[in-house]
C-alpha cells in the first residue's frame, strides 16, 4: 500500500475517489478495481473514498447508508482486496475512533467543520483530517478550523459556496488563499457542481463540468482532487446527479495530467 504521508507531503497531485456512500460491497468492489488499475498505470496515488453514512440528507426519505458496521467492514475489505487506502466521513466524536481502525482519513463534512470537538476528536486519532471548507465559510476561515486538529495532518477541501436559490458558486481564488495556511489543498470536482436541493428533495448537479473545473483547479496548483464516481450514475442512491461515470474517470486522469505536465 502506498505511504500516505508520502502522498500527502504536497509533492504530486493525488486522488480522493470513490462512490459517494457505500451501497453495496459490489459497487464498492467494481469502482475499487476501475480505480486501482488507473493508479498503477498513470503513476498517481488514488485513495478509495466513500461515506457509511450520509448525515446530512435534505429529505428523510433519502438513502443515508447501510450503518456504520456495515459500511465500515465494506471499507476494509476494499483496503484489503484492493491495497488502496481509504477516507471515509465522520459525523459525530463517537464515530471518530471506530472509524479511524479502518481509514487512512477522516473527512470533516463541510456543514459540519465548525464543529469545534469534533475537529479535535477527529485530529487525537493521529490520522489525517480532510476538513472541507463550509459552504457558508470564507476560505480565509479555514485557518483556525485547521488548527483546531493540532496535529498538522490537516488537507483542505474547497466544494463552493452556497448564496442559496439551489445553486453554489466555486470562487478559485479560495484555492490560493488557502494554499497559504501550509496544508495541502484539495479541490472537490463533483460537490462543487451539485445544485443543492436542485432535484426537489434531492440534489441535482452539472457533472459536464467536473472535468473543466477539474483541469482549472489542477491549473492553479491544488495538490488533490476530490471526485465522487460511480459505474451508473443514474442509479446511484445518493448524489447520482453530480457523480462522475467511472468509464470517464480514464479522460479525467489524462486531461488533469496534461495540464499539470503544462506548468
């Protein structure tokens, strides 16, 4: 399995990839396989991505996951078959050490990043923390949310920001100002482009610009992309109109290597 601190030292562009929530250990098993054979033949660290839990869901009625357990032991047999690591997102402080058996990462939901314990519980377990940046927050904000971990082994995720009416607008200034705090910056392709609520009580999404606003971030300098993928998107149960297909994840890779051979 690739080092993780070696990956994340800022040094080359990696991936957080995955399906949005784990659904099932097959869908989990087919973007898993997808991916780690793009890793090993493009050269570029991925590392597996998906939710056992979904807290924050719009409508009740909305797939929110198949529970921690399940979801979890999901995870750790991707890590096992697949040697990839692993980030998974964690809602409450009691989650926090469960979880951590099993990730490389822990991921701090945007709504959720100023939740000052949770950082910080998040931050004891020693792992790395992707805390996304709040879609209500500034960039020059994430500053003192990242300290909050103490540890240092902090990444930064931009996923736009929310001025309501259902859309969200990605300002990439943010992933400069960012850069600045020392962390590695991520840029999130797929949630950047969701249009919250945009599908009545689900969310819509615009994935025909995943790619662009990935090659711009890249452009700018960011040291990860986040990017949530699916085989069928269309079926997905959560985020299915902001997911990138995984046969398109191939010209994803190629056309972010491009212009990162550029500068």
């Amino acid at each position: 399995m690739i080092n993780i601190d070696h990956v994340l030292d800022g040094s080359g562009l990696f991936f957080l990839a995955g399906p949005c929530v784990v659904e099932s250990e097959e869908i989990c098993f087919r973007v898993a396989e997808e991916l780690k054979k793009l890793s090993e033949k493009y050269n570029i660290p991925v590392i597996f991505k998906s939710s056992y839990a979904k807290a924050n869901r719009l409508s009740g009625e909305s797939f929110s996951g198949l529970g921690m357990d399940t979801g979890l032991e999901i995870l750790a047999k991707v890590k096992q078959n697949f040697d990839l690591p692993l980030l998974t997102d964690v809602h409450e402080t009691a989650e926090t050490r469960m979880a951590a058996e099993v990730v490389d990462i822990l991921q701090i939901p945007a709504f959720l990043c100023r939740q000052t314990e949770l950082v910080r519980t998040a931050g004891a377990t020693g792992k790395w923390i992707n805390i996304k940046k709040g879609q209500f927050l500034s960039p020059e904000d994430m500053d003192k949310i990242a300290a909050k971990a103490k540890s240092g082994k902090v990444l930064l995720t931009e996923r736009g920001s929310s001025f309501g009416y259902h859309n969200l607008v990605v300002d990439f200034r943010s992933l400069m100002i960012m850069k600045r705090f020392g962390y590695p910056v991520v840029f999130d392709a797929t949630h950047s482009l969701q249009l919250p609520s945009g599908g009545g009580d689900i969310s819509s999404g615009q994935p025909e610009f995943i790619i662009p606003f990935a090659k711009a971030a890249v452009a700018i300098g960011v040291n990860g992309l986040f990017v949530e993928t699916h085989p069928e998107p269309a079926r997905a149960l959560s985020d299915a109109a902001a997911m990138l297909p995984l046969d398109r994840f191939e010209t994803l890779i190629i056309e972010v290597l491009k212009i990162r051979e550029r500068n």
